[in-house]
C-alpha cells in the first residue's frame, strides 16, 4: 500500500523510453533553440525598452509576446532538458501541476496578445483619425493587464479542479505535464472538468480566433476601398508580421488540441513528440525574426545595440 501511494506521488514520463542514445542529439538540439529563443526575444524586449519612440502600442504588444515566449518556454525546456539527460523520467505531482499552469496560461496568453494586437492594427487602420484618442496609455494599460489577467485566472481554476482529482494511474503519454494528459488518469468522473475545459477553450481561444478573423475581413475591406496604393501598402505591410504569428500559431495549436484526444497508441510516438512540441517552439522562435525583420524601427534599434556591443568588446 505504501509502495502503491509513492509510485501514485510521482507521473513517469513515457515517451522518453524509446529515445535511447539520442537523446543526448535532441538534448543539444533542445538547448540550442531554447537558447536562441531567449536571445532573440530578449534582444526584442532590450530594443524596445531602450528606444522611447518605440513606445507605442503596437510595440508594447510585440514586447509582450516575447516575455510570454520566453515564460512558455521556461515551463518547457529547463524540465525537457533534464528528462533528456537523465536516466529517470519522472516528476512529483507539484511540479507537474505547476509545468501545466505555466503551458497552458502561455498558450491563452499567446491567443490573447494576438487578439489585443489585432484590435490595435484594427483601429490603426479602420480609424485613423481616432487612433491616438482610443488607444490611449490608460486603455493599453487596461488591456495588457486583461490580456495576461483572465487566462491566468481561467486556468488556475482549471488546474485546480484537475488538482482534485483522485487518480488511478501516473504515465504520461508526452513529453511535459498537460492537464489533459492527468484528467485521463482519472478515477471518478471527469464531466466537471471537461466542461469548464471547453468554458476556457472557448473564451480564450475560439472568441479571440473569432475576432483576429472579424478584425482582419474589415482591414480588407478599408484597403480594398482605398484608392491609394501607398495605403494599402503600408496597412499589408504592418499587418503582415502578425497574419504570419496568428497562423502559425493557430495551426500548431489546433493540432495539438485536436490530436491530444487521440488515445495512447493511436498515433505514431513522432507524430504525438512534434504535434505537441510545435506550438511551443515554433512561435517563440519565428516571432522575433518575423517583427525583427518586418518592422525597420526595430531591426535599426537591435542593429544599433549590436554596434555598440561589438564595440565596447573591442
């Protein structure tokens, strides 16, 4: 019985058994892009603070979603790391529970920033003229702080109805905590948390989806009415960086909500490690390039600090 309530106090990992020796290439692999996303989005943060007149909204925005790249991938790669240069495959309920807050609340957190950055772009472009007087630094304020308030709450309340639980088993069939990964351990009934799970889904998710769609038809329609080139240029061109992050993230999402419903053993072990991988390191390590490059103020203000760096180095 003691034996029993010891193994039940710890989740084992599953998918690492079958790495064999290279687990050590993925664990080079592995530290080389958490480090590159933490040195490209922190050059993306640096660059924005350091330049006043890259304080506008629209900046604010892209700085916030590098600090949530690299608060999702602090969840990640520090415990991935260790898994994979470690013989033992496990980890005590807390720290599980603690990975799936901070995965989850990034992956709302991604989809609500996208949302407030559409908003932005879409008042920028639709009403020029009262740009300046709607978003104002007490409204932006307000909507950075809802922006990481509410998923933070829906899905501590989430963790904790999953936390409740009594479980029956401890093997996860992945590669990190996911809470739907524990709710199938499962003993009792799970319709509580299912529900309230589609509750989350579907205002942190499926609405802001929904509105980045309303937002981005209505640009299209104000620069298919333009007469001006010039206009329509410039509009396409700021809203670019942010069309390529909210696809590529919306496809790497639903794949990962779609296929994580799948039982254990239905899917390929590969296709499972890269599905729900994807949404955690592609977005984080394309969105500084696509911004660094697209927007000239940044990329001229991340040049300058490496000028300068290179400089005091010699």
């Amino acid at each position: 019985m003691m034996e029993n309530e010891t193994l039940l106090s710890y989740f084992y990992f599953t998918l690492f058994n079958s790495q064999g020796l290279t687990r050590y290439v993925f664990f080079s692999l592995g530290l080389m892009l958490y480090v590159s996303i933490v040195f490209f989005n922190s050059f993306i943060i640096a660059a924005i603070i350091l330049d006043t007149s890259l304080h506008k909204p629209m900046y604010l925005l892209i700085s916030c979603l590098s600090a949530n790249a690299l608060y999702g991938s602090f969840g990640l790669f520090p415990r991935l790391l260790i898994d994979l240069h470690s013989d033992i495959h496990t980890i005590s309920h807390s720290a599980c529970f603690i990975q799936n807050f901070i995965i989850n609340t990034y992956a709302s957190y991604e989809f609500t920033l996208l949302t407030a950055m559409a908003y932005d772009r879409y008042i920028a472009i639709c009403q020029p003229l009262q740009y300046h007087s709607i978003m104002t630094s007490k409204w932006i304020a307000l909507i950075i702080a809802g922006v990481w308030i509410y998923p933070m709450f829906t899905i501590g309340v989430g963790v904790f109805l999953t936390v409740r639980l009594p479980l029956c088993g401890n093997k996860i069939v992945k590669l990190y905590c996911s809470n739907w990964a524990i709710v199938r351990l499962s003993c009792v009934s799970t319709t509580v948390n299912n529900l309230y799970g589609f509750f989350v889904t579907a205002t942190t998710i499926f609405i802001p989806f929904a509105f980045i769609l309303y937002t981005y038809v209505q640009i299209l329609i104000i620069c298919q009415r333009s007469s001006s080139a010039l206009y329509k240029q410039k509009a396409l061109h700021t809203c670019l960086p942010h069309i390529v992050s909210f696809v590529n993230y919306s496809i790497a999402l639903f794949c990962e909500i779609a296929f994580s419903r799948y039982k254990p053993g239905e899917l390929p072990e590969v296709v499972l490690i890269i599905l729900s991988l994807e949404y955690l390191i592609i977005p984080p390590l394309l969105n500084p390039l696509v911004y660094g490059l697209n927007f000239p103020e940044i990329r001229r203000k991340m040049s300058h600090v490496a000028c300068e760096r290179t400089q005091a180095q010699t």
